[in-house]
C-alpha cells in the first residue's frame, strides 16, 4: 500500500499527516507550533502592522511533524519506504530573501536578528503605502493586471512588501539575490535546491499576488517595476520564466532531508501551493463545486476549464489557470473576516458574560432564534470587504437595534451577515460561470458550528455539505503528493482521480429549509441594498424603508 | 419665613420636596414607592404593552411624603402652618376612571381587582392600534388637530386609552362617568373636588395629548370623537370648555386632607401640570433657554411668548400656550430613549465584563478617547424617533465597527449619538424659535455624568449647565405653589418673580471645547445624512463615502 505525507504549513503551526492513495484514509496528523515570536508570530511593539516569521521554524517544524506521523504510522504497520511523495501547503504571500547561495538571509550570521530578513508572513501589513502606490501605478500602466485581481493591489502580497523592504531595510534587500515564496521555498529546501535559479515556483503564489500571467509574458514588466522603484530591477531579473503548478514535483527528496525526515531519498515533493489551494483539493473541489475554507477569515474557491476562456470577473481577486489544478483557472474570492467576527464579539463585546460567554452556548442559543424575528442586519465589513468590493476601507455595521436587543440576536444576526456575504459572492461566481451544483464548507468553523451552517444553508438558499476530514490542507498536500508521483509509483496521473479517491467525504449535508429560505431571500434582498448603499461609489437610493421591513419581517417572525 | 411644598408623582414613586419660597432652598425632601405592581407598575404577563397604577397609591404617597418633610421642616423649625401651598406634578399622559362621585372606578369594590379600571398609565402601550386609528382619522377631518401634536397620535395619549378601555373593557367605561388625568386627579383629591364637573383640568395635561385648543374651542370635536366611536360622545360631555395653568389654584386643602396631611385647611394647591413642564419651571426656564430632563428618555421645554404667533414645528410634538407657564407657547419635544440605551448597552449587551459593567467606569474610560476616534457613529433610535422624524418604527444602528472596535468606543458612540439627537432637535427649535441663548440639563444623567455633560457641550457646540437640584421637578411644583398663593399670602404674582427666587441655580457649566467641536461638526454631518437616509421617505442619497469619511477622521483624530 503506497502513503503519501501532506504537509500543511498555517499561521501559528504547522501539520503533517500521512494518507492511504488507494483508500484517501488518514493514518496519522501531528502538529508542531513554531518556537519563534507570539504564536509562531515575530511581533513589533512599535508598528502593529509587523508579521514576521522565522524560517528556522519551518525546518524543525518538518522535521518534527514528519517523524511524529511515521512513528504513529509505524503502529499501524505503514512502514517509511511505502511514503511515495511529499505535498507541501503553506500560508501566503509570504516571500523570503534569500542569499545567491539560496540561504534565507535570516539564517546568515549578519541577519540572524533583523526582523527585515525573516519570512513577511501574508498578514504583515507594514508595506499598506506600497499596496496603494502599486495599485496607482498599474492602473495608469498596466490596467490588464489589475483586471486579473479584482482592481486592488494588497498589502499582503508579494511586491509590495519587496518595495517596503527595499525602502525601510535596504541593507536586507541589498544582500538579497532573491525572494522566494514561503511555498516555493519549502519544497525547494527538502530537494536541496532553494538556489534562486534552482527553485521551482508555484503558479499559485506567483499568478495573481506576484502579477504573473502568461498573457503578459510571465512576472510583470522590468519597466513597470523599475518605474515603482530602480531596485526592482534586480528582483524581476531573479525570478524564472516560467512556474508550475502542484501537479509538478519541484525536485526529488535530497539524501540530507531524507535523512533528517526519516524517508526514503529521491521520493518527489511536489510543487507547493497555498493552503486554501490545496484545501480546496482535499475538499473534493470539481468544476460546478464552491469550496469555502472557513476560518477567521473565509476563502472560496471554484474551478472552470481553462479550455473556455473566461472573462474577467469583477471583484473575484485571483483568476489563474492551474492555481488549484492544471487545466482550469482556479477563481479565489474571499471574506476579509468571518471567524473574526464572531471571536471579535465574544471576546471583546460580552467579556465574561455569564450565561453567553462562548461560542457554542451563543450558538446553541441563536439556533432557537427564528429567521428575521431579532429584526437585525449587520453588514459584516468589520475587516473591510475582500470579495466582491475589493474595499478594506469599509466597516461593520449592525442596524435594527432596540432595547431588547440581546447578545445571542447580534451574534446570530453576525452568523447571518457573513452568510450574505457568501451569498453575494456565489452569485457573482454563478454570473460568470454558471449554477453551482455543490456547496462544501471546510475549515474549523465548517467543523464545529452546525447552527452557523444550518444558517449557510438557508440563508445561500443551497444544500451546504461540511467535509469529514478537518485537515483539507494537508490532506489536499498529501494528494499533490500523490500526484506528483504519478500513478506509476502507486500515486495518480491526475488531479481528478486522485480526488475521486483521496479527497474528503462528506462529513454533514445542511439543506435548506424552505420556509427560512423565504425569509432570508427577503432581508438579503435589504442586505444588498444596504451592501450597494455604503459599498459602492455614486449609489443614490432611498432607504427610509429599510428599517420599518426589518421590523415588518420581525413581526411576521415572531407571530 | 412662607414655604410651599411640591409634590412630583414619578413612575415608580412620588417626591415631596419643602421649599423656602424666599430663598429657594430645598429645607427636606421624602420619597415614597408605590406599595402595588413591580416597581409601583401593574404588568400582565400576557401583554408587555400594559402598564397600570392603583390610585389608593396616590393617596398613600402624599399623606407620607408631605408628613416626611414636615417632620424634617420642624427640626429646622418650619411650622406647618408656614406652608401656604401646595403644588403637583405627575406623569402623563396617565387617565384615570372615575364615576360620578368623583372616585377612582378602582376604588369601588367592583372594580378593585380590575386592571382596566386603574389609572392607564403613560407608558401603557396597549392602545397602539387606536392611536394609529386616531392619527388616520384626524389626518383626514382635522388636520389642523395633527399640525400641533407634529403628526401623530401617541398610544401614550389619552384618547387612544380611552377608545382602546371602550373596546377591551366596556363595562369598565360605561361605569365611569369621565376619564381624569392623573395630574388633574390629585389637586381636586387635595382639595375634595374629584367629582368630573368640579375637577379644574389643566392645559398642560389637555393640551395636544388630548386635543384641547382654544382654536378649535377646546376639547376635540363631537362629531370626530363620534366618528371614532360613538361611545366617546359620553366621556366629551364630562369635559369642561375651559382649562387652567399651573399658575391657577385647582381650589384649597380640604379639611379632611389637612387633617390627613398635617397641614393648614384653606391654602391653595396649584392645577396640575407633567412634569417634565414644572422640571422646565424648576430649571429656570426663561425665553431662549431650552430645557432639558434628561433620564431614561429627555424631553426638551422652550417657551415662546403667545404674543408672537408662532408657526407650527414640523416634528415638535406639542406647542400649547400656557402648559408650562401662562402668556407662554410650552413648546415640547423629546428623545423616546436617552438613558436607557446605555442602560441597554451596559445591563443587555456587556453583562459581567469585569472592568467595563457600569455607567461609572464606561464613561470614565470614554473620557479617555478623543472624537471621532473611535471611527463609530450610532443613530439613536433603539426607541424609535419622539423628535423631529415622529416615528416609533425607526431602529438604532451602528456603524464604522471594526474588529478593534471596544464597549467603551461603542458607550462613548451611544452618548455621543443621543448628543446628536439633541442637536437635531435645538436646530428645529432654532429654526422657528431663534438661537437659545441657554441650555440647562436636568435629570438623572446631567446630575451624575459629567463626562456625558461635555460630549453634550462639544457635540451641540454649546455651553451647557447643569441644575443644581436633583429634584427640579418637584422644585417646579413648588414654584408653581408660590405662584397660585401669590404674593398676598408670601407667593409670587407671576412664574418669572417665582423663578428668578426659587428655581435652581446652575451646577456646573460645561464649555465646548473647539477642537472637538470641529471634529463633531464633521461626525454630526454624517449623522444628518444617515438621520435623513433613514429617518425620511424617498430620500435617495449616495452613502459610499459615510464609512470611508469616519475612518478619516477616526486617522486624524489617532494622530
């Protein structure tokens, strides 16, 4: 029986686990928190905007985690030579310099304690003024990059934290032959080969957030990054041609990892992708199938043929053929804060609250609520709106407030905004590439919430499924892995049967009741209007209204 | 040395208050809670909308209040027969049953355990459905009825009790004779005149909640009562043409209630008025000062001179000559919920937060933070609208929250808020009254928060005043006393000698601050257009910039 090993590389830790190809049955998970910073997270007292991670941390995180789901696999007679291949997922953009021997600069004896030197987590958010500055400068010069990811740069992404670097730190920058992608780079590193000229680069990280296309030639223009800053130059001029997607082995398994690990030399790591890419993958995502990854935030994800060219889609932030797999654009959305929301409320808003302090008895209580009778309706920007305004400077905003208002109504009335906010964007997914046959929820919150599910269903008007497995990302690795091998070594000759065979089953089916579904197709309908009114430029409409439905749908709710 | 005593009946208890009519000094006060119902209200716990008092609590209240502060008076050696009047306020709008002799229906053995036969009082909601009836009606045969009440009947109010006892209860309303209002009730009980066709009825209390206006000869039409049910005809009939101000005496002390009181036989006692009108008198209103008594709602007082005409305010709810002093326009307005949003906030939404569970310590956090800097605004509406939109069916709403955004951001946006409503309602004043030359709070919140005092101060771009009284309406009672004595007896001949001798002096002023006033000038700005959005018909206005604009100012004020 051949095994692969999934690794799933997250926020604060990272996950191995280590699945049956034939039968997709998960053996074996272990979880190694990184020793660096707050929470696997190197902070700045001074500027709240700094994410940092050390990259020391993701080899003793491989290591541990890997001889950990070998030794339980041991139990159960899976022995290390019948691990055919390595998947790796991580967070992203994350972009590490590294030096021209391909050494992350923090693990050079000079920067060891520069922060600046260290892997720029997606979340760092020193580089907002460059984000802007990038986002003004390809909309005059490149207005065809912009159409690819939804009209706004972010400070989360690739070139922009570049530039910051390159005007805060130019020490760093200038000892940087390269920036290699937290998901480029592990692969890289268990092949022996993150020499800048060496890595292979993912398609994932580099289409959209690193403005590759390959309508444009690859990685942007020398002259659009020069005309941001000289320096860049340099950069663009150490990236490849041309990059891959996870079907791809990004190398073999070098005889020093192999060792390190615990495995047999020479079995192929896949080319990395992003964690929510391959979550999608372990989720059992098809063409028709929207996959959302809910956690703190929510991503979404759904495929389309690459062999239909498709048109730009407004607002959806990443159009990129192979992203997910290879033969179709994986098309990402997302919600700037979901869980968020929730933990913002219960942690911040009803501190020691004694009877509605967590979120299972907030949960449990909102599940008696009936649909419409608090005659609340939040706009669930409180981090702004990622998908489909592509706005970071929108807010939360809760209406239909009376003196009965309780904790459990605006912790349900919450739930019920991040669910229009799915729903909006399942229709703008659904304008441009038709019905959506299935709905799968992963993620913790997919996981532990039934009731926030139960909503989903009908609040989105769909059967909402959740998957069995709560590791989708590294088992989706684990089937890159799988693929990267190829079906001659016990894996698969594609993404498709390997899915068929390896991705998660349903874990619960949420169907929509008919009766709450007419009454949230009624305050959607006040949702979107409220969403248009203060989400978009220029939108004149009388809302006078709004308040006096809220309590006309209450008051049919309540009777 | 003359002294008065002023009775002020509240919800939950009554106050009597001796005061040195040469002095103003408050010599002792004396409070009473209502033995029946919770909190001295009959509930039901079939129907939330009703709330009805006993009037043998009435009686009880006066005999120990007054004989309290005699007690008291005569250990600063005030003699009983130094008192040379009394005076009375009471809530309302608060009808009573009575038969023909004058006694309360729920004081004869028939009714004694009938809610129905109770005093309504003015917050017993069940007759919405009435009032609804009363404003469509009127509309259409008198809208000149609706032009002076702002445009809609109350279910506060007293006809729409009446009708709705007419319908729920009819032997109660064919037992009673004529319906008196509460604070007519208890100067005619003093005085032994309770009998409907020698009980002196005030203007305050007649005046637009029960449609009295000399324009129109008083009372409402026959016809329009008739038209509403002809059962009305009755109760119209026991109403006298003429009405009286608090400056008339309702008659004097009977023997039987000077013997129960431990007063002099013969001294007058003042015509009843609400009291929120004798806590304007006890304020020290004047022309060009407006008035507020601020708890769990405030309602606002201007007086104007009837010598000038005066238009009608669109969204004043009340403007009758002689309700709150004669030869004046009391001009009434109002915010439907005031402290009780921030009891709301801090007993509803944030229970047992550990540092954050009270007034106290919120305000003194929210003092801490700038303007504006919390990126929020509320509108005020957990209550519905009293002033200027007239509207029960309006909700409150938050905006501009973050997943940053603490209870002490959203308590200082809640004051904040309800800042911004007074500030509405000054400008209505202004446009027809001319600048107020004074503000004075009065009332719970302005005597115990005064970090609420200067967010007044700041978001109104006034200086405000504090009364030094805590019981200014009781203290106006008092006045409104001296005045029906007159000066013969050691009283006053008009309210303006009585004021400028008794009415409370100022607590504390407080200033605006110019900085802040500018920032609140912007954030006011956004509350007219969100008050307008969603207060108005058909008003189409583009918001997309609302939550951007508070975000800039929330940057400016970080700085």
């Amino acid at each position: 029986m051949p095994y692969t090993i999934g690794l799933d590389y997250g926020t604060g830790s990272v996950r191995a686990i280590l699945v049956n190809t034939t039968t997709g049955e998960e053996v074996a998970t272990s979880t190694f928190d990184y020793p660096h910073g707050v929470g696997g997270v190197v902070i700045s007292k001074k500027d709240p905007n700094l994410a940092r991670q050390h990259p020391a941390d993701y080899e003793a995180g491989a290591i541990a985690t890997v001889k950990a789901v070998l030794k339980a696999g041991a139990k159960r007679k899976v022995k290390p030579e019948q691990v055919i291949a390595i998947g790796v997922d991580t967070t992203g953009s994350t972009p590490i310099p590294v030096n021209t021997a391909g050494v992350p600069l923090a693990l050079t004896k000079k920067f060891k304690n520069d922060p600046n030197a260290y892997a720029w987590l997606w979340k760092d958010h020193t580089s907002h003024a460059e984000a802007e500055e990038i986002t003004a400068l390809a909309t005059k010069m490149h207005p065809e990059y912009m159409a690819k990811i939804g009209g706004r740069y972010s400070s989360e992404w690739y070139w922009a934290k570049i530039l910051h670097c390159a005007r805060v730190a130019p020490d760093v920058f200038n000892a940087a032959e390269s920036w290699v992608e937290f998901t480029d780079y592990v692969p890289a590193l268990l092949c022996g080969t993150t020499r800048p000229d060496l890595v292979k680069r993912g398609i994932c990280a580099a289409g959209h957030k690193a403005f590759f296309h390959e309508s444009w030639g690859g990685y942007p223009d020398v002259a659009f990054l020069k005309a941001l800053d000289p320096r860049l130059e340099k950069v663009r001029k150490s990236l490849p041609d041309k990059v891959y997607t996870a079907a791809d082995p990004a190398g073999m398994l070098s005889a020093e990892w192999a060792k390190k690990l615990g495995l047999k030399a020479g079995i192929p790591v896949a080319v990395g992708a992003f964690d929510v890419h391959l979550g999608a993958v372990g989720s059992g995502i098809a063409p028709g199938t929207l996959v959302k990854i809910m956690g703190t935030s929510t991503c979404d994800l759904v495929i389309s043929p690459t062999a239909k060219p498709i048109a730009d889609v407004p607002g959806i932030c990443g159009i990129v053929p192979g992203s997910v797999i290879p033969d179709y654009y994986g098309m990402e959305a997302g919600q700037s804060a979901v869980g968020d929301i929730f933990n913002w409320f219960v942690n911040v808003i009803v501190p020691g609250g004694p009877k509605e302090a967590d979120h299972k008895k907030l949960s449990e209580a909102a599940a008696e609520l009936k649909p419409g009778e608090s005659g609340l309706l939040v706009l669930d920007w409180h981090n702004g709106n990622r998908t489909i305004l592509v706005d970071q400077r929108l807010t939360g905003m809760i209406i239909g407030l009376t003196l009965h208002s309780s904790p459990v109504e605006i912790y349900r009335a919450l739930i019920e905004a991040t669910a229009f906010g799915a729903r909006v964007i399942m229709e703008r997914y659904e304008e441009y590439s038709g019905k959506m046959q299935k709905i799968v929820n992963g993620g913790g919150i997919a996981a532990k919430n039934p009731v926030a599910m139960q909503i989903y269903a009908d609040a989105m008007g769909r059967e909402v499924a959740t998957t069995k497995s709560q590791q989708t990302c590294a088992l989706g690795s684990a089937i890159a892995g799988a693929v990267a091998a190829g079906s001659s070594a016990g894996g698969y000759d594609n993404f498709a049967s390997a899915i068929a065979k390896m991705a998660s089953p349903a874990h619960r089916t949420f169907k929509p009741n008919p009766k709450h579904v007419e009454t949230y197709d009624r305050l959607y309908g006040l949702y979107r209007r409220l969403h248009d009114a203060f989400g978009t430029a220029n939108h004149a409409e009388a809302l006078g209204d709004v308040m006096k439905q809220l309590l006309t749908i209450r008051d049919a709710a309540k009777k």
